[in-house]
C-alpha cells in the first residue's frame, strides 16, 4: 500500500512537468497578450514594448519557461499583470471563499444523492423515482446562470428569504459569531443552487449502482436469511455501490478549490472562479498558469485518492 | 495454448447454433416490451422529424428579421412568439434541435467510444497500460479548456475554415474533452469486475483478452456508460453555445437551443416573456428525459441478471 | 466537463467590466472647451421610455414616487451605498487598470485639476496654474490649505515624488508617461541620473515644470494626482516600485474621502475626510459593493444599493421607472461600435466599396433592434458630447442600395451569373469577423448578411474571442471586423494615422495625418475645432472603417439623493461629496 503511494506520488513529477509544458505551450498559443487585452487606445508601440520587457514577455519562450519553473518550485509563482501583487496572494485572498459553498454544497450534495439514490433505486419506477427523475432532468436541461436567475427571482426578490448576493451585507461591521451568522445567511441561496445542479448526476450513478448491486446473488441470499431491510441495503449493497461514487469524489476535489463561475457571477459572490475567467480574457498569464498548476496538483491528488479509496470500498482490487 | 483455445471457440460456436435465440434479439424483445423505453425512442424520433423536416414548412426564414414585430407574444401568425429581433421563435427552435440534438448526440458518442474503450483497457490490463493511459487522463483533466479552445478556435479562424463546417469540429472537442470521467468510472468498475468469480471462468476457459473485455466485462459497466452518456448528451446541448462565442460553435443567427436559452440572460426576459426561454428549456428537457428513458430500457434489455419478462 | 466547459457562457459578462476598463483612462482633456455638451433634456416620466421624447434627450428621467422607497434604503440615514463591478484593489490613480478602481482613486485622491460636466478642466489641487509663452513651462501654485487625510500638507515635493513613481523604469501602469517629454524624465528612466530637472519645486507650494515638446493635452497631462510622499516613498528607491505598489489596498491621498476597509470581491468602506480643503462631505460614510449585471436592478428595487451602472435598454428603463423611486441619467458611452476594414486589401482599397457598403448597410435597423432609441448611428470616429463633434458637412450615409449598387458599378464590380459581384474573375466575398460577447451582433450578423447579398456581396462570419480579432488584425491578416473603441475626452488619436500604433484598417490618407498633427500641437480651442471638422469631414468622405453606433450608459440612482452633475465627462463620483439626502 505505502509502496503504491510512494510510487504514484513519484509518477506525479513527470506528470506535472508534462502539464506545465503543455500548459505553457497553450498560454504562448492563445492569441494577445496583456498588453493587447488592455486595449488602451493611446497605447504607442513603445510603450507596449517597455511594458513587454517590464513583465518579462520580450524574453524568448523557452527562457521564460525556465524562468517560470524555477520560480514555482521556490513558491513563486509570479505577480499578477492584473492586480499587480503576488499571484499566490491573489489566490489565497479569493479561493477560500469559493472553498466555503462548494464544500458546504458538496457535502449537502453526497448525503442528498446517496439517500435519494438509494432510495430511488429501491423503489424503482415507483413515484417518488419518476419524480427524482423528472426533477433530475429539469435541473440539467437549464443552464446553470438561468437556474441561479430563477432562484434569485422567486426566493430572494419575491419572498424575501434570502439576500439578493454577496457574501456580506453592505457595511456590516461584526466579528466572531455576528459574521459568521451574515456570511452563512448569504451562503445559503448559492449553496441551495449548487446543490440542486451537482445532486442530480450524483443521484443517478448513485441509483444505477444500487440498481446493479441489488440484483446480484448475494443479496438476494442476504434477504434470504431474512435481514432487516434497511440492513441489507446500506450494510451489504450500499458499499459495493460505492465504486462510482469513489471516482466522482476523486474528480472533485479541484472543483472544490475551482470556484463556480457562472454563480459566483449571478450571487456576487467574490470566488476564485470569476478572478480566473479574468485571468484569462486579459490574458493575465502568471495568474492564469499559477492558478492552472494549482488545480493540476489537485486534480492528480483527487484521482489518486480515489484510487486508493477503490482498496479499502473493495479488496478485492488490489493496488499494485 | 493454440489448440485448446480454438477448441473452446468451436464449442462455443456450436452452443450458439443450438440455440433458438440469440442474446441480441432477447435484448431487442425486452426492450419492445418495455413501455416507457419505447415511449423514449418515440419521442426521440418525433423530435428528430419535427427539426428536420418541420422548417421545411415554415412561412419564414432563417435570415429573415423584423424589428417592429419584436417580442411577440404567441399568437395566431407566430405560434411560440417571436424573440427581440421579431424572429420566429417555432422555427428557430426547430433549426436549433436540428444542431442540438446533432452535436449532444455525436459529442456524447465521441466521449463514450473513446473512454469506454480506454477506461476498459486501463483497468484489465493494469500495470504499464493503465499507468500510461490514467496519467494521461490526469493531464486531461488539468488542463485548462478555456485557453484551449480559444486558441482552436484562432486556428480555425486562421486556417479559413468555412464557419459553418466548424461545429463538426465543435462535436470533436466537445467529445475528445469529455471522455476522462467516464473512463476512470468505466475502469473502476473493471478493476472490481475482474476480481469477480466469472473472469475466473473465463480465465479458466481461456478466452482471448478482446473476448473477456467486450463480451464479459463491458456489458456489466453499461449502467454507468449510460448515466454518463444521458447527463453528457445535455451537457453537450448547454456547452455547445458557450463554445460559439470563441469561434467554435454556430454562428448567429443560427439558433441551438443553447443559445436560444442563453439570449433571455436578464430576469426582465425572464419574466415578462416566458416564451422565449420555455421552448428550447423544454425541448432539452424532453430529449434528455427520452434519451434516458431508452438509457433504462436498454439496460433492463442487456442485462443478462435480469429474468425475461 | 459541462462545469468546465460552461464557464465560457461569462465571457460575455466578464468582457463588459474590461471593455468599461477602456473608458478608464486618465489622460488627456483640452484645456479649455466651449459647453455644448447635452445634458438634462427633462422628461415627464409618465411617458413611455420608447417615446421619441425621451430618445433625443439623453439625460435625466426623474423619479415619480418617492413614497415607494423602501426602507432599507431611507433608514440608511449616514451612508451612500453604490453598486458596482468589483474593483481589483490597485487604489492607487498611478496603476489602477480598470473603471472601478478609478472610481476608488477618484474619492480618495485629488488631482492638480479636475473634469468638469462639459469635459473641461477646473483647478482643484492647484489654486493657479501659469503657463509659459512657449507653452514649455507649467507652474503649478497648490493650494495653501491642501492636506492629505492623515493631516500633512500637500506639497511639490509629494509632486515631484508621485512624477519620479511615473517616470520609474518599473512603472508598469495604464499612463506612458515618457510621452510627456519632461525634460530628464528620460534619464531618470534609464537610471543615468537620479533627478529630474524639469520638475522645479520652488517652494513648498509651487512646482514648474519643463517640457521640450508641448501638445494640446499636455496640461492635462502634467496635472496627475499627487501621493503623499511620505506614506509612499518610505522604502522607494528609483528602479523599483514596489514598495509602492505594496501599498495599493491602502491608499492615502487628499480627496474627500478616504478609504477605512477593502473587502476584495465584496465592498470597500470609506469615510468622509475631515481634513479635505473642499469641505467636509455631506454623507459622513460611503460603501462601493459590488454588484453584477444581473442583480443590480435588484439591489436597486430593494434598496441595498442607491446608485449603479444599469445596462441601458427600453426593458430596464421601464423596469426602474416602474419603481418609482429611482432616478436616472442617461448618458452617451464616450465610445463607439465600428466595422473595421482592411484598407490594404484589394476588396476595400477602394474608397467607393466602402462608401457603398456604409450605404449598402442598414444601420439605423441594426441600432434600433438593440438598443430602441437608446443609441445613435454616427458617421465620424467622435462621440456626440464631444466639442469637436460636427455634423457640418458630414455625409449621414442614409440606408441606400441603389446607391451601393452604383457605387459598386463605378468601382468596377459587376453582377456575375450567380448573383454574387465580380471584379477581375474574383468574387467579392467578405470573411468577416466578430466579438461574439457584443449584443449588437445578434441583430448585426443576419441584417448585414441579408443587406450584402441583395448588394451582391457574399458575407462569411465567424465569431470569435476579441483578442483573436486582434491579432489578427495586427498581423494584418483579415478583410472585416466588428469592434469598438472607447475615446477619450481630446479627439487626438492614433486610430485614424498612417503610423498609428492603433490603425486597426490599414488606413492611410497624408492630408488626414496632416491635420492630426497640427490638431495636437494647436492650443487654440476654436482652431482646433476647424482642424478636427477637416479631419472628420475627410474620415467622412473615406470611410476607413464603417461607424455603426454610439450607445449610452445609466446611472440608476435612488431618488433620495440629490444635487448630482453628472456627464459622459463627470462621473459620479465627482458629486458623491456633495449631493444630500432627503430628510425622510
């Protein structure tokens, strides 16, 4: 086991130097640079040059990957054309605003999916199935702006029960409990549409899993020996159903960090997601690499994760 | 090892003769028999008729604009309204299932074929394959889509392809971008379906390494292909319009139904003109819900633990 | 993936805060200008937004009923709330980057001059500014009671200190301050001198300033903001800036007010500066909170915010007359949507195609279906507030298609068997790009098509990412585009020159670079004037790029604010010091 982890944590380094290249590659692909992406319209050509030197971006590519690399592995990661202060700053100033819903709603999302799930997948085409069904596809046939849109209009505007956006109200001036009382009436809007948009795929592979897991032999053995329903279904068949689920947590782990664009957008709410999207129309490129490694580093912990989670949900597979 | 294998093949081949039915048309009779599946494909295929051929019948046209009949109400002359260019809503809305249903059906394809098959490949063989193909998929996965696809979408621009060829590319990135999750689920479910006593048999029985992937171990991970496939073909239908702003998608006015969605972005058009946004919402919801319900039939049909109804 | 890959869908969004960013730029206002800006064309409010009333009058729509206020909003007694797009939290005027942190600066700090509604200048840090008879040497006299907020006095030295920032080879912000010409700044760059000797400070009070090369918006130019250099300069050294730009959340500057919290993403606190020499402002606290697009009118209705930027559109006037209480001024965009050209190219080197497609095309169509009657079709490169704006002689280019067809016959494109124009066995077919994040593509892409094909024209479109456009454009690889540019306050521009870093068409006429040379180096405003008329007049006649639009922009604001003068020139934030609540 320890042996696996060590291997893949090893595996790990060529696999970011491979993500930084190619990432690399992309930012000097994508058309503009900061100085274009300003769009001052009394720019002189060399002003745009001594700007182009000033950020480093006269140098050759190769020179400034290097450049780039070995800063990262000190822990710098540049400063921001944007904001103009360091890169690691600017993310640690947004992400954990984005951290708080999402792992609020992620949470809120796996113990909703999994019940509803289970619960569907017992009483299959029963009702209450058809209805997680319809409401499951009714949530995903909109996009996500349009479903926070909704929200706002119906429960914030009409009746009043939750703030229109932000994460605080204007001028509040608390600390300790009174802040936290605010920030959590104002999280409760865009985490109640964050869950309603990831509970539903969620709730359908965790109801395809248990449909399969039901009709194998074994359970059909443990009803049988006449257990308790319940005990057959979250003792017996809900861990083998897990499988799935095993995976998706793995792949959420960088959407954690990600920030949600789009409702961050519609709530106001000052995440990671929006400075990102920014990065990346004014072609801000420490931040937008900075912040790409970041998830990356992520992404392969989550995966890796999940596949040592697959061990303990199922012995059978042996790490190797 | 030659001769023993084809042996078991032969007998296998002699077993089918017997045999008064073959898997596939025991699968095909269950489907039929399966109300809600054939109400699925019904649908599906009314929908498929009602873009393609429905336009065929409309008093206007595509291009056509007019600025004083703006946001209409449904009426008598336009059915569904018109929109705020005086455009008719009805036909738009055919002629964007005509692209919407094209790309999230052909993109959710793409993504399937391609991490049904590598997800499978990873988990059954394991060790160098399974190490390559994940890290792979990890890099995927980190990579930034965004700054991707607007470079594409500047080659492609660059390269003069004719727009309207462009949303074949389109599905092709849709699908290649999609295929990871599926294939780490499909993969996860091979590396227990493995473990599992009927690989034994079939080890035992010394099938080749093809046999056991695609006619033993796949059919099991079908449940989870077609979650994945129902909630990416609306995913495709939604992501489609998103990518048109860099070059990649429709251009306007051509219609999808994920832009037809996304011209009603302020809660005034929300409110006050419902018909604008209801019928392609609708029409996605209507797809994806029949998509699905053929998804469960198709699997009740497949698999081989259920008992003939 | 569809988390992902959605994201795209705010691009549109996220593109309006940078295009406003554009709008944001400091520099350059003529020293003195005529008033003939239109402001204030009052309107009953019972009319309807879309009545031709209101479309000519591009000013204020009062509010109706201040009883239906709510009281989230009266209760707020001491304290003005504004809505707006997050700034970024470079509170500093030298290196903000967008609109909304200028907002931030323009409370905080003070200038040696300051905007007035018509786009002129009015002394403000600066009790008197002489000018020499060469129009080389500026001399500053700051004010004698002139303090920054924490209670030291202004002085040329902080000026001299914020100018040695400017000139720093470091400096990284919006300004090119090189372009100034004060005499050394150019050696202060390089680092070969560690002074500046156009910058005198005579005394505590009074600063002059020599430059070897003047223009018409050189006096703007010099009148920057002034850093205390006390707070600033403790750890500056030249060559590097950083340590200044380490202080950007928490600025000190001498405007009236000043700022007591950054929240990033969520608001900015400020307080009234008791110190500020144009007296203590009314309203003792401010909040910027941020807001987006699709929930300002919200914030409004419910009274959480008093003041924000609405997109305008008969939907959203309607909307926020129908509450009332709100107020609002509309503005023309000190900018202008355009369909750029390729000069170069054989399809457009013609003056006469581009004639005819400006005929050819209807615009007036394309502008109502978007904004109603809330933007103008232009026909010169100039915002209609402007003081060199004319309308004398200008050719209004009137939807016309016969007389695009016979343009294109004299030009020597006929009909071919397909319908579709030919010259020298080419076919005329356009690939024309556009942002697709812009809403008057929506009506532009099908009326334009439709329009060029009765011409004869076969138009291809793609849409595409802005800055793809771009460089596209500066590669010169293109035929047609659609963009906008923002302007600033002085008709000097590099847009419309041969050798303009910004001749985005490929644009050359002598007699035009001529005049604009001569527009610059004129201080005269009538002068000046006939010089941009010839200018606009050529632009006119050439059609460098066809000029589609000039749209306008809102202030909503709550009604129990009075006492605003706000313009295209004039932000709010100029008035926020002054304007009073309503007793309740």
């Amino acid at each position: 086991m320890s042996q696996f982890i060590i291997r893949r944590l090893l595996q790990m380094i060529p696999t970011l130097i491979g993500i930084s290249i190619i990432v690399f590659i992309i930012s000097q692909l994508v058309p503009g640079d900061y100085i274009t992406a300003t769009q001052n319209p009394n720019m002189t050509a060399e002003r745009a040059d001594q700007l182009r030197a000033i950020y480093g971006l006269d140098k050759p590519p190769v020179q400034q990957y290097f450049v780039w690399v070995k800063n990262m592995l000190t822990g710098n990661l540049g400063e921001s054309f944007q904001h103009k202060m360091p890169v690691t700053e600017v993310i640690s100033t947004y992400v954990w605003n984005s951290f708080v819903i999402a792992f609020v709603s992620s949470l809120l999302s796996w113990i909703i999916a999994a019940f509803v799930g289970v619960f569907s997948a017992q009483y299959q085409y029963s009702w209450f199935d058809k209805m997680v069904t319809l409401l499951v596809f009714l949530c995903m046939s909109l996009p996500s702006f349009f479903i926070g849109l909704l929200a706002i209009k119906y429960l914030a505007l009409d009746l009043k029960l939750f703030p229109i956006g932000g994460m605080t109200t204007a001028g509040l001036n608390a600390g300790g409990w009174a802040y936290i009382k605010d920030v959590a009436q104002h999280m409760l809007l865009p985490v109640t549409v964050l869950t309603v948009l990831s509970v539903g795929s969620l709730t359908r592979y965790f109801r395809t899993g248990m449909l399969e897991v039901i009709r194998q032999d074994y359970i059909r053995t443990a009803r049988a020996k006449g257990l308790k329903e319940h005990t057959v279904i979250f003792k017996h068949a809900f861990r083998n159903a897990l499988l799935p689920a095993i995976t998706l947590l793995g792949l959420e782990l960088p959407t954690l960090f990600g920030g949600a664009m789009i409702l961050e957008q519609v709530f106001t709410w000052p995440g990671i997601g929006q400075i990102y999207l920014a990065s990346l129309n004014m072609r801000d490129y420490p931040l937008m690499l900075g912040f790409t490694m970041f998830l990356a580093v992520l992404t392969l912990i989550g995966n890796l994760i999940s596949d040592i989670l697959y061990g303990v949900a199922d012995p059978r597979i042996r790490l190797k | 090892m030659e001769q023993p294998l084809n042996r078991t093949e032969q007998l296998q081949e002699q077993l089918k003769l017997v045999k008064v039915e073959s898997p596939w048309k025991i699968a095909f009779r269950r489907f039929a028999r399966n109300k809600l599946a054939v109400i699925g494909l019904t649908i599906l295929v009314l929908m498929f008729l009602l873009c393609f051929i429905g336009p065929l019948f409309s008093p206007y046209t595509l291009m056509q604009t007019n600025i004083p009949g703006k946001n209409q109400a449904p009426n008598a002359t336009h059915w569904l309204g018109t929109d705020k260019l005086g455009r008719d809503i009805l036909l738009r809305m055919m002629l964007a299932g005509r692209i919407s249903l094209t790309v999230g059906i052909v993109a959710t394809a793409i993504a399937v074929a391609i991490g049904v098959t590598l997800g499978a490949v990873a988990g059954f063989y394991r060790k160098f394959a399974d190490t390559l193909i994940m890290r792979i998929a990890d890099i995927f996965l980190a990579l930034p889509s965004l700054p991707i696809l607007i470079t594409l979408g500047a080659i492609l621009s660059d390269l003069k392809v004719n727009p309207s060829q462009r949303i074949y590319f389109l599905m092709l990135i849709i699908g290649v971008l999609g295929w990871v999750s599926l294939a780490r689920l499909v993969r996860s479910q091979i590396l227990t379906l493995r473990e599992q006593e009927f690989m034994q048999a079939t080890e035992a029985l010394g099938l080749r390494d093809n046999r056991k992937i695609f006619r033993h171990l796949m059919p099991n991970t079908i449940p989870i292909i077609i979650v994945s496939a129902t909630l990416g073909v609306a995913g495709a239908i939604i992501t489609e319009s998103a990518l048109s702003f860099l070059g990649l998608g429709v251009v306007p006015p051509t219609p999808s139904w994920g832009n037809m969605i996304n011209a009603a972005n302020n809660l005034v058009d929300f409110r006050k003109r419902p018909w604008i946004w209801i019928p392609p919402g609708f029409c996605i919801l209507i797809t994806v819900t029949a998509i699905n319900l053929i998804g469960d039939g198709l699997r009740d049909a497949l698999d081989p633990k259920m008992k003939t109804r | 993936m569809k988390k992902r890959l959605s994201l795209m869908l705010v691009t549109l969004m996220a593109f309006g805060s940078i295009l406003a960013a554009c709008g944001g730029n400091e520099e350059a206002a003529p020293a003195a200008a005529p008033t003939e800006n239109s402001t204030t064309g009052e309107t009953g409010a019972e009319e309807s937004a879309a009545t031709e009333e209101v479309n000519k009058a591009n000013g204020i729509i009062e509010a109706t009923d201040m009883s239906m206020n709510p009281a989230t909003a009266t209760s707020r007694t001491d304290t003005i709330v504004v809505g707006m797009t997050a700034p970024q939290g470079i509170f500093n005027p030298l290196f903000y980057t967008t609109a909304y942190d200028n907002y931030v600066n323009q409370v905080v700090f003070s200038a040696m001059m300051k905007v007035k509604a018509d786009g002129t200048y009015e002394n403000d840090l600066a009790e008197s500014i002489d000018i020499s008879e060469d129009n080389l040497t500026y001399t500053f006299h700051i004010r004698d009671d002139a303090q920054f907020s924490d209670g030291t006095p202004v002085t040329a030295n902080d000026y001299l200190f914020t100018m040695k920032v400017y000139m720093d080879a470091t400096y990284d912000g919006p300004s090119d301050p090189l372009s100034w010409n004060i005499v050394g700044s150019e050696e202060y760059n390089k680092g070969t001198s560690s002074e500046i000797p156009g910058i005198k400070v005579i005394d505590d009070k009074t600063v002059e300033v020599t430059v070897s090369e003047y223009s018409a918006i050189t006096l703007p130019e010099l009148s920057i903001y002034v850093l205390p250099e006390a707070y600033y300069g403790k750890d500056y050294k030249q060559g590097d800036v950083t340590s200044v730009k380490a202080l950007n959340a928490e600025p000190v500057g001498s405007g009236p007010y000043k700022l007591t919290g950054y929240t990033p993403g969520q608001e900015v606190n400020f307080e009234a500066n008791e110190n500020y020499y144009g007296g203590t402002p009314k309203t003792p606290k401010l909040i910027y909170r941020t807001t987006t697009d699709n929930t300002n009118m919200a914030m409004l209705q419910s009274g959480e915010t008093d003041l924000d930027n609405v997109t305008v559109s008969e939907d959203n006037v309607e909307e926020l007359q129908g509450l009332g209480f709100v107020e609002m001024h509309v503005l023309p965009n000190l900018g202008y949507g355009y369909i750029g050209m390729n000069n170069e190219s054989p399809l457009f080197s013609d003056k006469k195609v581009r004639q005819a497609l400006t005929y050819g095309l209807n615009r007036a169509e394309v502008v109502e279906a978007i904004y109603g009657p809330y933007a103008e079709v232009i026909n010169i490169p100039e915002s209609t507030v402007s003081w060199a704006y004319t309308e004398e002689d200008i050719n209004p280019y009137e939807y016309d298609p016969e007389q695009a067809k016979a343009l294109l016959e004299e030009a020597g494109w006929v009909e071919g068997s397909d319908g579709i124009r030919e010259k020298d066995g080419k076919k005329f077919k356009i690939n024309f790009s556009a942002t697709a994040d812009n809403p008057v593509i929506d009506a532009l892409i099908p009326i334009m098509t439709e329009n060029y094909r009765e011409l004869g024209i076969e138009l291809v479109t793609e849409t595409l990412d802005f800055n793809a456009i771009m460089e596209n454009v500066k590669a010169e690889n293109y035929e047609m585009f659609f963009a906008a540019w923002g302007l600033t306050p002085d008709p000097d521009s590099t847009v419309y020159i041969s050798e303009g870093a910004q001749n985005n068409n490929n644009y050359s006429n002598p007699e035009v670079d001529k005049l604009m040379k001569e527009g610059k180096k004129e201080l005269d405003l009538e002068k000046r004037k006939a010089i941009y008329a010839d200018v606009y007049k050529l632009l006119n006649e050439d059609m460098p790029a066809i000029f589609l639009y000039q749209r306008t922009n809102m202030n909503a604001i709550n009604g129990r604010l009075d006492g605003w003068d706000i313009s295209s020139y004039k932000e709010f934030t100029y008035s926020l010091d002054t304007v009073t609540m309503e007793a309740q």
